[in-house]
C-alpha cells in the first residue's frame, strides 16, 4: 500500500508526567530573574501529550509552602495531584516512576537533573518510553541523551505573576504646629 493512501494512525498511548516541582520551579526562576514565574500547565500539558492519553500528573514538590491554587487546579484540569516531600523530589519521583512502568506506555519526567539518569536507563529497559520535559539551559546533556526524547520548556510555557503594588505607608501628617 502506499505510504501516503490516507490511512489514519490511532495512537493509544497511556502517560504520566511526574513533575520535579522545585528543579522546574528553579530553572525557570534561574531563566526569567522573577521567583513570581510559574509554569502554565494549560498550554505544556497539551504540548507534551500531543494525541497521547495522560493517565495521571503527579508535581512532588518539597517543602510545606505548597500553592492550593495549585492543588485545586493540578486536581480539576488534570486529576493530577501534588506530592509533599520531606527533601529532594528524586527519591519520591522515582519510586512513583518504578511503580507506574508497568501501568504506562510513556512516562515523562519533567526535570532537568542529573540525578534521574539511572532512572531513565532502569524505565527503559522495562519497556518504557522515558521523556524528558526541561529547561534546556538547566538541563543536564547525559539526562537528554539517555532519554527517549526532549521536550523543551521555553517561555511560551511559563507565565509571570503582577506583583501586587504595595499602597505607600503614611507616615507622619505634617501640620502647620510641627513644621
């Protein structure tokens, strides 16, 4: 059959995103000088799955300073959820990523850190298509080449905060008796 005779290709693939949240949060910071930037999950998520099937969205995060913006939308948009961690994410993220190799087709990780090579290596020779999700700039070449493929996060991915303006304080009224 020709290769071009209109045929349509259904891909039936099942993902999950596991988000190193402080890493992502770091990079993008690091990019723009603003701690007020934040990633805009309505347009990377799309971005990232293509017509792939998200099977579930986990941002781990450490810290208790976690956003309930967050948490509500991660919840709503996505039935993701946000992972409190008492240090680093690497530990948590890989043991949801082992745990979930044999439920997923793709699993993206969205982290430009080293620290995530031997994962990626252990995934794939489990069958899994491993991705990466990062700032190319914060992103370590060995985690790019031992991946499956690299989705780059640019800042078509990210939006900034308005800074509240803060009201000027009113200091002492001057009067005719105290000039």
């Amino acid at each position: 059959m020709p290769q071009d005779a209109g045929v349509d290709v259904v891909i039936n693939q099942s993902v999950a995103i596991l988000v190193d949240g402080n890493n992502i949060e770091r990079s993008i910071h690091s990019e723009t000088n603003k701690l007020n930037t934040m990633l805009n999950f309505d347009t990377l998520v799309p971005k990232l799955l293509g017509n792939r099937g998200l099977n579930r969205l986990v941002y781990f995060r450490e810290g208790r300073q976690i956003s309930s913006k967050l948490k509500e939308r991660l919840h709503s948009n996505y039935h993701g959820s946000v992972r409190p961690c008492h240090k680093s994410a690497d530990i948590p993220l890989s043991i949801k990523a082992t745990q979930l190799a044999s439920k997923v087709d793709t699993i993206i990780i969205m982290s430009g850190d080293s620290d995530y090579v031997e994962l990626v290596s252990h995934l794939k020779s489990e069958g899994v298509r491993v991705e990466i999700a990062a700032v190319p700039a914060t992103t370590s070449k060995q985690l790019i080449d031992e991946a499956d493929y690299f989705h780059e996060i640019t800042q078509e991915d990210w939006f900034t905060l308005e800074q509240k303006k803060k009201r000027p304080e009113k200091g002492p009224q001057k009067t005719l008796g105290n000039l």
